[in-house]
C-alpha cells in the first residue's frame, strides 16, 4: 500500500471514530441529566451509563492507535518528501558549480584573444555584463596572430527531471503494516457484546 493510500484511510477512520465518540458523548451527557431528574429510574441509566462509557473508551483506544500510526505515515512522508528535495538540491548545487567553472573558462578564453561560440559570450555577457566587457577588452588586447577557436562547454545539454516530492512521499510504500481497520459499528458492537 502506497503511504498516500494509507494516509486516506487512516485519516477516514480518526474522522469516523471522533463523530462517533461524540455522538456517544451526547448520549451519556442526555442519560446523566435523565438520571438526575428521575431518580426512581437510577439502577437502569446507570448500566446503560457504564456501556456508554466503555463505548467511549473503546472508540478512544482505536482511535488513539490510528492516530499513532497515522503518525508515522506523516514522518515517513516527510523523509520521501525532504529526500526528494535533497536531491533536486545537490543536482541544482552541482549544475551551478559546473556552469560557474564553465563561464570562468569562457572569460578566461576570450581574455586570452581566443574565439570562443557566440552561444558562450552570450552566457558570460547573462552572467556578468561587466566580466564580459572585461574578459572582451583583455583579450583584444593580447589577441595573437593565430588565434585559438574552441567548442561550446555547453554543448548539448539534457535537462534532469526530478520526482514531485508530494508523488514521491505519497506514492512510496508503507514501511510497516497498519493497525487492522475496524469499522466504528464493529468497535461499539464488541463492547455491547462483552
């Protein structure tokens, strides 16, 4: 099961034990005023009273168990989702390291009187206005009867796709198996049958 899947159905199940609970809530509050107003009746709202209570615990146990382990679905998200993040960093970190080394190469070319493609002036000249028109005046200045030509450091670039991290946290799988998903109608009728 996917941790987004997961995270669905535990997320339903909190909602639904939590309507329930208050639900039940309502009624023990509505039996207590009854109780006090009718005292002759005691003895049978006070059994009733007890089922309620131990409904209530019931549903607060299940409940706390799905809320534990909905929980650790959200760290694990958060580790898929920041690793996700990590990598699209260190790529865009590395990529910038190596764009800077190129464009420090291409200003040190043109300084040198060398043609370099147009594709890597314009490049220095995006960069650095003021490198650009540095790195040109030096390098017309030293230009040599022959003169160096080079490629593109550039050339043909491919463009990295990253994962979305919201799709890479949610649709890696679950680490642990859950709780077993009960229905709130399966957790009130075990109390009412013990």
């Amino acid at each position: 099961m996917k941790i987004g899947e997961a995270q669905a159905i535990y997320r339903d199940q909190v909602r639904a034990y939590q309507k329930e609970k208050s639900s039940i809530s309502k009624q023990l509050q509505d039996l207590r005023k009854r109780m006090e107003h009718l005292p002759e009746g005691k003895e049978r709202f006070e059994a009733e009273a007890a089922t309620l209570e131990l409904t209530l615990e019931a549903l607060d146990e299940k409940q706390d168990e799905y809320q534990e382990y909905l929980d650790q679905l959200t760290e694990t998200y958060c580790a898929y989702w920041n690793a996700a993040v990590d990598e699209q960093q260190k790529d865009a970190s590395a990529e910038y390291a190596a764009d800077m080394a190129k464009i420090m190469e291409v200003a040190r070319r043109i300084m040198r009187g060398a043609i370099v493609p147009a594709a890597d002036e314009k490049k220095l000249m995006e960069y650095s206005e003021e490198m650009y028109q540095t790195a040109k005046s030096v390098g017309a200045m030293v230009r040599r009867q022959k003169k160096e030509k080079y490629d593109s450091l550039w050339g043909d670039e491919e463009k990295k796709e990253y994962d979305d991290p919201r799709e890479a946290a949610e649709n890696a799988h679950v680490p642990s198996e859950g709780p077993a998903v009960v229905s709130v109608e399966q957790t009130v009728a075990s109390v009412g049958a013990g």
